[in-house]
C-alpha cells in the first residue's frame, strides 16, 4: 500500500499547501495532507474524471468508473486515453458500488468518490487509503474541484488557467445578455428519467438556466423533484430543455398529455443536450451547455455564436483536442 | 334487510361521486375548482357572448391530464382488488396477494430491461415479464396434472427472488438516471398517464376483471376444497388455471402501466370481506368498485397533497396498512369462521 502522507477529518483548516506538503479539505470536511502529489490516484467519478484530463495528470489514473466504458461517452475517453480505448484501464466501481478488493489491488495512493458513498468510503479508509469525496452543488464546487485536483497532482497553474478560461466564457454570455434581453424566457429542464422530472430554484440546472439569461418554470425550491403534467401546462414554458436520452427525442414532448399546446412544443422550442460528456453540468464543461441553452432560448441575441466552434474551442482548451482529432 | 340495501347502495353509488370529485381536484390554477365551476356555467350557458376567458388550457387540463389518470386510478385499483380476491379464494388463504406468482418481480424485472436497454416499450415489457413469471411459477408447481397450492406458493417465491435478483444486476449495471427510473417505477406510480396508457391497458384489465366475475360463483365452491368443488362437478385444476391467468392478466396489465402497488390487493379484498363476509357473488362486484374508489382517493391525494408527485405506492402502504391493522385487531375478517 502506497500512502503519501497521513489522512484526518479536521475540517477546521483551511485547504491550501501546507508547509511539509499538499493540504486539501474535500466536500465531507475531511482534511487530507499529502507529502508529494498524488500518483496512483482511483477516480470513481466520470465527471471528476475530466478534471484529471484537463488538468492534464491522466497519468496519474490507475482506475476509473465503470461508467467510463458505457457506449454514450466510452468514444470520447477512448480518443483521451488509450488505456480506456484498448479497456485495460481497470473500473473498480461506480458511482453506486465499488469493489473494495479490486480498489486495493490497484494500490491507489487517493481514491475520488462521491461523499454519499459513505459505506465505501469508510471502508477504504479502513485499509488506510486517504478518500477525497465530492459532493457537486453549484459552479462554485465545479471551481473548488478543480482546484483542489490541481493540488492534489501538483498542477495548480493549470487548474487556475482552467478556472479562469471557464469563467471569461461564462462571462462573454452574460456580457451579450446584459446589452440585449428585454423579456427572459421561461424554460422547464426534463431530466432523463421522465418528462416530468425537473430541478427547481435550488440547483446546478436553475444556475445554468441563469446564466443563460433565461428563468427557471420550476418555481419550486427543490433540487430534483417530480411535477405532473397539468402544473407544467400551468406554467407554459416558452423553451423546454430535455437532457440526454437515448430513448427520447424533442418530438416525443408533444406526445405527453396536454403539452401539444404548450408554447414551447407550438413554437418547436424543444430541444435535447448532446452526449453526456460534452454538456457535463458537474465539469467546467457546464459552460457549453451555457452556450447552447442561451442560443436555444435567445436565438437572434446568439445569432453569431456558432455552436460547433464553440464545441470545438472548448474541447481544445480543456482537453488540448477536438473533438475530430479525437476520434 | 332496508338497512342493508341501503348500505350496498352507498356503497355502490360511491363511485358515481368520486369520480367525477376527483375531476375538480388537482394542483393546477389553471383548473381550480373556482375556474371549473366557471367553466360549467360557460357550458350551461346558451348565450356565450358574456365570456371574455379562454377556457383551452383548462380543457386540456380536464380532459387530456385529470380525466385519462382518474380513469386509469379506478381501473388499476378494481383490477388490483378483484385479482387479490379470487387468488385468496383459490388458495384459501388470506395472506395471498396477486404478487404472490412472482408477478411483481417478474414485471419489475421486465420494466427495468426497457428502461435500461429499451430492447421493447416499458409496458409491453413489464406485461410480458410479468405473465412469464407467473408462467413459470406455474409450470413448476404442476405436477401430473395435480396442483398443489403450497407446490405453487412455493415455486412463487422461488421465482419471485430469481426475478429480484435478475432486477438487481440490471440496476447494478445501469447508469443513476436509469436507476432512478427503475426505482421510480417499482414505488408504482399514475403521474405519466395520459389516453395512451389507458388505451394500452383498458382490454386487458377489463378482460382479466370480467372473468373473475364470471368465476364468481365458482370461487365460493373453488375456496372449500378440491375434493369439494370436484364433489359439485367443478374441474379443480380447471377452474384454478382459469381464475389464475385472469387475474395475472389484469393484474400485468396494471401493474404495466402504475408500477407495483403494494400490499393493496390483500388489503382491499379483506376490506369487502369484512364489510360483505366471504361470499364471492357479492365480493367481485364490490372489490372493483372499492377497490377503484379507494385507490382513486389516494391517488387524489397523491397528486395534490404536495407541489410535487408522491408515489402512489408509498402512499397506499401508509394509509392502508395501518387501518388494516386496526380493523384487523379490532374485528373478525372473514377467515376465522
């Protein structure tokens, strides 16, 4: 067993390096300090996953989630690593279960996981592996990920350039909106679960739907919750967003009882996310869905902001590729 | 004897008044009970030249949203019902449920297929999981052409926990909104209807429903013993494949479309037989129609109690398992004598 340096739950300190090494603080409150950066790291989350990888330490990786390997993002990991393209980069877990035997064995000196794991957690704890858990809830904790994956493989330089390219992004938007918007548009998120599956004010969906310069129809405070039909008739969104789903497409929507005369279905304002990997809301990646969402709900404001190059831009500032060189 | 058809009146007549209640009650503004009453004197109204308000969003609300789920409620409850009561009466025993061939499981099982790879519709697949379930559980139980009833509870079990497990690697190999989906399917749930669902599910139901009616009769003898009902010139095996395959038919059908309801088909027939006694001439007819009204009330409940949807399932669990255990405690239900 690998272990750079000792692991305690003191939340009182704050994350930063301290002076005989790392010093990072994760979403739990648990204190981890580490001599040197990380170099056998087990990450169980795909979307922490593309941190490591914009960060440029993939070298760091010795074990993934097993979601790394499902067909919709498997071709875009393939054309980053060809560890994950050849599948011989080992996926102990999942964001649900985890192998703890399998995890040992890959002698990880840091495993990422996310902090509702808590059975998982504990018990690679017990075989001394020090635990960073990840608990995403806004733009903000998208920042503090990162950087603190920055310390932890000793890239801090790349993970502020990151930050900051993510955030002029995100303020070129808002820059084009603030000039422009007379009226915001009113927009319901459908999750993949089912069309009336939703995020209300207090979430990481109403926060893009911000920045987008749009408003959230679901005036409900909860983070995920399920409505019923006649509520979203009620509310009458004038953009409807559905996330990625392989077995739904935009025209289903004016199937659903009563949503033919919705504005957004009448208008043909409904509109479906890429793959999960390009519009990742829990990745500095949340920004293209930004972009997308803006377009969608003020098409003539974004009139000049072409999405593929955008797409492609962002690809190549993250992950230093395109998407075509990718694949 | 005044009293006693007045009583099954009421009872009778309690549909006629909850479903249409249940028409005017929902969370939208759009058809509060206040725009609704509008609406009728708008109807009722030859001279419609004093109304300036578009009544459309409240039509869709009525009649494309409230009325296909209010429909859908009455149907999933009375197939519930009556299924749990004839297999309570073939098994002559109490704690039988419609799930008890493994039904459920094996509809879970099916759903969470869909849901995952959609090889089929969710429906369609639930429904065929479902019946081939109960298929095997039959088949194992039937030994030469004799049916042993804990043969067949047994090989229920067996089934019911090899679907389980199969549900469990589905789920472990599945992505969190796939899984979310599944688990949301498996509380039982009415949010998603609309006249598609109903138009998916009303023949089978109605079918399987109508059967046991006509077993009606049958069951009375069916529930006293093999030796009995072959002594009154009933086929035994016979008569319980007949009563079995309706009520895995409507049973499928609904579970299909509202995922699994549990504990209410063996709650509600007790209810009518407390209220009826055991005769099953009377319990049919009464199971359907309590068994459609009560269920339409909690999904009632369901859609309106919060600003979001509470799975129906969770709900029929709480309100209904502690009034059984109540009335349980407090009365004889019909299986003592």
């Amino acid at each position: 067993m690998v272990a750079l340096g000792s692991c305690s739950t003191n939340s009182n300190e704050s994350r930063g390096e301290s002076k005989a090494g790392i010093m990072v603080t994760d979403f739990g409150g648990r204190q981890l300090n580490f001599d040197k950066p990380a170099e056998r790291i087990v990450c169980l989350i795909e979307s922490a996953l593309s941190g490591f990888f914009m960060l440029g330490a993939e070298g760091s990786i010795v074990g993934v989630s097993s979601n790394v390997y499902d067909d919709n993002i498997f071709q875009y990991y393939a054309g980053l690593d060809d560890r994950i393209k050849n599948k011989t980069l080992p996926a102990p877990g999942n964001w649900d279960f985890v192998s703890i035997e399998n995890v040992v064995s890959l002698r990880p000196d840091l495993v990422i996981i996310w902090a509702s794991q808590t059975e998982s957690i504990k018990s690679i704890e017990l075989k001394g592996i020090p635990v960073y858990a990840v608990m995403l809830k806004s733009t903000d904790d998208i920042y503090k990920e990162i950087s603190d994956f920055g310390m932890l493989t000793g890239r801090e330089p790349r993970a502020d350039s990151l930050i900051r390219y993510t955030k002029a992004e995100l303020r070129k938007i808002i820059d084009l909106q603030d000039s422009s918007l007379a009226k915001k548009q009113k927009v319901y998120f459908m999750w993949a679960q089912g069309p009336l599956e939703t995020s209300g004010t207090n979430s990481t969906v109403n926060e893009l739907i911000n920045f987008a310069g749009a408003a959230n129809a679901c005036n409900f405070p909860d983070e995920h919750l399920i409505v019923n039909f006649e509520r979203v008739i009620d509310w009458n969104p004038d953009v409807i967003v559905m996330w990625y789903d392989a077995n739904k497409n935009p025209e289903d929507v004016k199937n659903f009882p009563g949503w033919s005369n919705l504005k957004a279905v009448k208008e043909n304002s409904v509109y479906e996310f890429p793959s999960v990997f390009l519009a990742d809301l829990w990745t500095l990646k949340f920004q293209y869905a930004v972009k997308l969402l803006a377009k969608w709900a003020y098409p003539e404001v974004f009139l000049n902001v072409d999405l593929v190059k955008e797409r492609e831009l962002m690809l190549q500032n993250l992950y230093g590729k395109t998407e075509g060189s990718k694949q | 004897m005044r009293k006693k058809k007045l009583f099954y009146f009421i009872l009778y007549a309690l549909p006629l008044l909850v479903l249409p209640a249940s028409l005017l009650i929902g969370p939208s503004e759009s058809a509060s009970f206040s725009k609704i009453l509008e609406y009728l004197g708008y109807l009722t109204n030859p001279d419609k030249t004093g109304y300036s308000i578009d009544f459309s969003t409240l039509q869709t609300i009525l009649f494309e949203v409230r009325l296909p789920r209010i429909l859908l409620a009455f149907l999933v409850g009375g197939a519930l019902s009556v299924s749990g009561a004839g297999l309570q009466a073939i098994f002559r025993n109490p704690l039988v449920s419609p799930y008890i061939l493994g039904l459920s499981s094996g509809a879970a099982f099916g759903a969470a297929l869909s849901l995952a790879w959609a090889f089929l519709p969710v429906q369609l697949s639930a429904f065929l999981f479902g019946l081939l379930a109960v298929a095997i559980s039959y088949a194992v139980a039937l030994n030469r052409k004799n049916l042993s009833i804990v043969s067949l509870i047994l090989s229920g079990i067996i089934v019911t926990g090899i679907f389980s497990a199969l549900l469990t690697i589905v789920q472990f190999l599945t992505d969190p909104f796939k899984l979310q989906s599944i688990i949301h399917w498996t509380m039982g749930n009415l949010h998603n209807t609309g006249w598609q669902s109903l138009q998916s599910s009303y023949i089978p139901i109605l079918s399987g429903v109508f059967i046991l009616f006509l077993m009606r009769w049958r069951l009375n003898v069916l529930a006293l013993g093999d030796e009995e009902a072959q002594t009154s010139g009933i086929n035994p095996v016979r008569g319980k494949l007949i009563v079995l395959v309706a009520a895995t038919l409507a049973t499928s059908a609904a579970v299909a479309v509202a995922g699994i309801i549990g504990l209410y088909g063996l709650i509600v027939p007790h209810f009518v037989r407390m209220l009826a006694g055991p005769d099953n001439r009377q319990a049919m007819t009464l199971n359907f129609v309590l068994g459609g009204t009560f269920l339409l009330i909690i999904d009632d409940f369901s859609r309106t109690i919060a600003g979001f949807e509470i799975p129906i399932g969770v709900i029929t669990m709480l309100i209904g398992a502690p009034i059984f255990l109540y009335l349980m405690k407090k009365s004889n239900i019909g299986w003592e004598d």
